[in-house]
C-alpha cells in the first residue's frame, strides 16, 4: 500500500508543477490571442513526444542485447 500512495505522490507532483509549457499556455489564454490553436499545438506535440519516446525506447531495447542486461 505504501507504494501505491508514493506513486500517487509522485503522479500529483508531476501533473501540479508549473512547466514553461504550461506557463505559456496561461499567458496565451489570459491574453485570448489564438489560445484554441495554442493550446491543440501543445496537446499534438505532447502525445507525438509521447509516442516517439514509447516507441523509440521499446525499439531500442528490442534491437541492443546490451541494453537488455544494463536494464
């Protein structure tokens, strides 16, 4: 149980911290200049990082025998 509320912890601060990313898009918002397109750019970049960052990693594990037993 103590690992399931560390991850919680650890999620909760992930999520509440204020990114140069996030800091943009409340500037843009309290400004109301194009914050809809701001804020779609910013969502497709973050799932394309996503993406790529699941999908590379996996592949590189899948292709390096040595990175196998590091991990």
């Amino acid at each position: 149980m103590q690992i399931f509320f560390n991850g919680i912890l650890l999620q909760a601060s992930l999520i509440l911290t204020l990114g140069a990313q996030n800091l943009f898009l409340m500037d843009v918002g309290i400004k109301k200049n194009n914050h809809f397109l701001a804020a779609a750019i910013c969502a497709l970049c973050d799932v394309l990082l996503i993406f790529f960052g699941i999908f590379s990693v996996s592949g590189f594990i899948a292709t390096s025998p040595y990175f196998k037993v590091i991990i």
